[in-house]
C-alpha cells in the first residue's frame, strides 16, 4: 500500500486552521469542510468520563450525515458538566453557522487539559472567517489539533478513482479501547453510513484499538469518517483493505511520536489458542515499563519478555514451546534465554522500530499491537502537562 | 501498633550475609536461621514463568516445617530450564549443609536479571562457614538480598510475648498478585502451619497484593513466614491484627523505595458496589502514568483522576456523585473539577505522601492500592539495568 508523502485532500474537503487565543501561541482551532453532505459514522471512547463533545458527538452521529468537523487543542472540555454539554453544542452551532449547514451535521471536538471550561467565546469568534481561508493541504488541519504531538500527522492513499485521507493527533493518554484519539478520515467514494460504520470499527480494531502510548484511556478519544461521494462508487472490498492499511500506518505514526517516545514498538503474537489472547498478550508487551526501557536503552535484558507473557495469567501457553525474536535476532528459545552474544542483540534492539515477535505455537491465532518506548522525556511532559 | 525503628528477630531467628562474587562487590548472599523447626507457609508469584526457585519452593513449603532461608541477588535464575532447577536444589542443599538440617527445610530464592545462569558454584562456596558469622540485627540479611532497593527493609513488632520481624526487598518488576517481591517473616508465636497460611494470605491480600511499582509482576515474587515458637502460644487474632499492619507498614516502604521514586502514593476508594470493583480502581490509579508524574510534578492536573476511575469500563459508577481529594483538599465534586486555587493544590501534592481518597456513593465497599510516582530515574535504571 503506498501512502503519499504530500498527503492531499480527497474532492471536495478542505480545511482551515487559526490561532483563536486558547494557546499563547501556535494553531489552536481547526475547521474540516466537505463541500456537500456526507455520509459518516464516528466511533468514541470507552472511558466513563467522556468529555462533553464525545456525548453531543455520539448524539450527532446518529444521523450518519455530516458537512464538517471543528476541534479545538488546549482544552479538552471533560468534567465540565452541564456547562461542557452547552459549550460543545455553541462550538458545533458557531462552525455549522460559518459552514452554512445546521449544528446536527457538526462534530466538534476539543482536546487537552481536563477540567478546565472551554473558552467558548474565543472560539466562536475564532471560527468566524475561517471559511475564507479554506486550504486544500491536510497538514494545516492536522496542526491545529496538536498537543504534545512534535509533528501534524495526515496520510492519505488511493482507491480506484478515489481518495483516502486520515489526519489525526496522538502523543499520550493513549489506550484506546473502542476507538482513539482524534482521528479523522474523509474520503470521496460514495459508500452508504452503515457500511462505513461497519468498516471503521473492523479497522480500528486491528490499528488504533491495538496502540497504546501509557495504557491511559482518554476521555475524548474520537474517530470519525465521512464519505462526500464525489468520486461515485468504489469497489468495498478494496476500499476497506485500504482503509484499514491506512489505520494501521497512522498508528504507527503516532505510536513513532507517543510522548518522550524514540522508537516503534510493534509487538506480534503468533500461535495463541485464539485472537482475544493474541491480543492481550500483545498490549502486555508493549505496555509493560521494564520491556519500554528495555527498548529505550537497547539492553539486552530480553528476559522481560517473558516476564510480560507470563503475567497475562490466564493464558494458555506451554511454557517450553515459547520462542521471541527482536527485529529478526532469536533472542528465547523454547521458553529460556538463547545463547547469544549481548552486543548482537544490542545492535538489534537500536535503530527507530523495534519489532518484538512471539510464537506461542499452541494454536493459530495472532494479533500485534504498537506502542514506543518509555523515556525520560514522558516523564519531564507529563510532571507539569498543566502548567506548561 | 508500633514498629521498631531498630528491628529485632524473634528469638531464635538470626541472619548472616556476604558477598559470594555474584555482584563485584556489597553482599549478595543471605542466609536466615531459626534455632529450631519452625512452620511455614508461603506464596509466590502468579506469573507463567515462574523462577527456578519458586518452583522448587512450592514443593518444599508443602512440608509446612522450614529452618532457614538462603537468598542470593543479581541472578534470578528464571528462564534457565532444567539447569535451573538443578542449581536451587544444589543451593538449598548447600545451605541444608551448613545449617545442619535437610535440604526440605530450606527455601532458596533468587532475585536479579531473568535469564542468566546460576553462578551455583560461587554460591556453594559462599554459603560456607556462614553458620559462623550469625547476628541478631535483621538488617545484615536485608542487605543480602537488595537490587536496586536504595535501603535495606526491615521492621518488627510486638504481639504478647512474641515478636514479628519482616525482612523484604523491593524496587522494580512489581505488581504482586498473589503474593510479592521478596518477603521474609520471623514469628517466636506457637502458630501453626494451616493457620499460617491462611493469615499470610488474607494480610496480603490488603497489603502486598494491592501495591503496584509498575505494573511488572515479577517472575520471582516470594513471601515466606516462620514461626519457631519460641515464645509459646499468642491470641491468634491479635497476631493476625500485628501481621496485617506490619505487612501493610512493609508495602508502604516498599512502595516509597520503588525504582526512581521520590513519594509514596495511596489511592484510597471508598462507597464502591463490591471489594473487586474498589480494587481495580484503587490499582487503576496508582498504576496510570499520568496520574503518577501528576504527583512527581505536583501539577494540579487532578482531572487525570477521573480518567482513570474511567478507564476501568465494566464499574458501577453515577459520575455526579463521584468525589475526589488529595491530601484531604477536594479536587473533584460530584464528577467534576472543583473550584479551586491552583497554588493551594500543587502544596497540596507537595510532600513525601500523597494520599488520593475517592467517595463513589454508590456502595460500602472500600480499598487501599499503594505505590509511587514516576520519574526520569526509574526510564534511567531500567533503560540500562541488565548492563550495569
């Protein structure tokens, strides 16, 4: 699957993004545009604080038609109550009026510290004008729905006569369950809102449901599809295997860019009795602190791993017939240390993306999950994450 | 109840350690010895791949009778096969020798890097002429068994006429479930084995097992307790209410010494439906790495706290009703941030201790999880810790 280094808009969308004085500096408010209706579904966090625009957000949704997405960064309007719900319906009513559509065919997102009240007014004049400044480049959205990302994070790949676009933000706070993140994907094939619902949640779980950065669940993961049509009918098939390719490269990028991160971790698991224990074991891996370090410094202490296998207790595993790899190098061996030469798996463990690969060869079932490794810098970002 | 601040063994009980070469240098081999039989009982990790010694241990507790106890650091003799049980056979014998008893009434344990061969010889060698260099001070063999544990652990206790010692390490690679690290309780009480088996389980069901470094849960966790019976007969519920304390003083010495840590966190959930459902929230907090640098930082971030109440999917919660406070300074009321002045909450998580108390107001159920924050020090001794 070949994904643009320039990643372009599919027919049809478009968008702008502004400083509104939520942050001192830096784009803030990020407006996404089709220029007709769209079919669309939109799946959120499974966390049971879910901020304000993730419950007006699944009310909306109902509908399966949207014309645009508004997101601010800062603020991520949670723990906000009655006057959170208000707020997300003003940002949703203020970008629908600018648009010229109604607030039901509106997402609006916020995302940043919790807490904290949404600074509606600044938005609602914010978003005044921004249909001006409409731009065919994803990357300027992608810029205004940053947080701790270091980069703006779009893709985009084609299938047949059409386009598909993901732009999303990652960094931290990042186990998603149901979905993600902010994630979202636009795209110019015609395809029903039941069909693109059925799509986004098989996709997502195998990519952003198969990331975690800190195993924190946000409480605005969203993410969201539309589909303007303008491109006519695609075959589904092809459609969904891109959709889903691009889901899971979006994953790693954000996985690449997790808070503090320096490298990749994919963590495959092969030969478990079935996917829900793929899985789990999988999330162990690349979640647990001690194999994060492991990565992080290179060091050869490869006996984590089984470490994180092992407190996954209820698996079914045989303990002799487990076998790790990292990046190609075997590194266990029927359930012990291999014998091998330290500064070899030293120079395995290096480099940006480190591939951990487990053959359990109790069954035929398996899963990878992404995440980065854990460094001093996530701890610097996170220890005064409000104040900064 | 009152902890020694200067411990002292129960009669009968004394320690010696050395350095045997396994570490370049400090002591790295201890031995512990009643004067007589004792009973015992123990519990040991859950994980998969339990270690060479914990294997060897559940086959020797069975007996319910132990004189001593031989520990080595450094080298945890997990994922070394056949081999490795072989060699804590030859060291409990070793140590069976030079106390004078058989091999059935010695535990052998090992904590260190997974995966690296027994130095069995060094230990064999070590081992003797260690009946010679026996003291009464618990702290030598706390010493003995350190690996990155920044002090040694030891406290001890009154109940009647008896004493209660616990010897422990800590530091890394901990979230017990069933039991814990390293653990080593003394007792001169007239106690039998059945009874001590039921009171180890059930004190560290509120202790040990609700505390969480970093979510690892080690390949090695071990805690062992002995009573000689020296001191004749003691109210078996007051000795439960001593141990139980005494194991809940040791988690939160441990927890205040975990890798790179500088406080002591508590989570404290009360008015949960059921006693699993405080748990996984009391642990669901003290185990996010956002709401752990919030308390390196003292950054008042405390909507974080919501979020990992949240992330646990399957509680019963009514989020209007949920409360929250750190250090007795309420941050959140009925599900959402408090008004509050920022300067006063960041003094608020100032401080060696920081307790979090949630009111969820849907139940009577209520626990304690404990651990600690997170910091640039623990990335940096795991980054490198099978190297250095």
């Amino acid at each position: 699957m070949h994904f643009d280094t320039q990643p372009v808009f599919p027919r049809g969308f478009r968008c702008s993004s502004r400083n509104c004085g939520i942050k001192q500096s830096g784009r803030d408010l990020s407006l996404f545009v089709s220029d007709v209706d769209a079919a669309a579904a939109a799946i959120f966090t499974r966390n049971l604080f879910p901020g304000a625009p993730v419950v007006l957000g699944r009310e909306t949704i109902r509908g399966g038609v949207l014309r645009g997405i508004v997101v601010n960064s800062k603020v991520s309007n949670v723990a906000t109550g009655e006057q959170g719900i208000a707020n997300a319906r003003r940002m949703a009513a203020a970008a629908a009026a600018e648009i010229g559509t109604t607030a039901d065919r509106v997402i609006a997102s916020s995302t940043g510290v919790i807490g904290v009240p949404l600074p509606i007014e600044k938005i609602e004049s914010g978003v005044r004008g921004m249909m001006q400044e409409l731009t065919a480049d994803p990357m300027f959205g992608a810029e205004g729905i940053m947080t701790t990302d270091t980069h703006p994070k779009a893709l985009s790949t084609r299938v047949g006569a059409a386009t598909l676009t993901i732009v999303a933000k990652g960094a931290g706070m990042i186990e998603p369950d149901m979905a993600t993140m902010l994630v979202y994907i636009f795209t110019d094939a015609r395809i029903s809102a039941t069909s693109l619902d059925r799509m986004l949640r098989d996709a997502a779980f195998v990519s952003f449901n198969m990331l975690s950065i800190d195993t924190d669940t946000s409480t605005s993961d969203t993410c969201v599809i539309m589909a303007n049509g303008l491109a006519g009918v695609v075959d589904e098939g092809a459609f969904f295997d891109a959709l889903q390719a691009a889901c899971i490269r979006m994953t790693e990028i954000i996985a690449s860019d997790g808070e503090g991160a320096t490298k990749l971790l994919r963590a495959t698991v092969r030969g478990a009795t079935d996917v829900t224990q793929a899985r789990l074991i999988a999330k162990s891996l690349i979640n647990s602190p001690l194999v994060k370090t492991m990565a992080y410094g290179a060091d050869p202490n490869v006996g984590r791993i089984l470490m994180a296998i092992g407190k996954c207790f209820d698996i079914t595993i045989e303990n002799d017939r487990v076998m790790a790899s990292v990046n190609g190098f075997p590194v266990i061996e029927n359930g012990e240390r291999a014998q091998f030469d330290d500064e070899r798996v030293r120079a395995a463990l290096a480099g940006d993306v480190l591939d951990i690969e487990i053959e359990l060869d109790v069954g035929e079932a398996e899963a990878t999950a992404y995440g980065c490794d854990l460094t001093e810098g996530y701890v610097n970002e996170n220890a005064a994450y409000y104040s900064s």
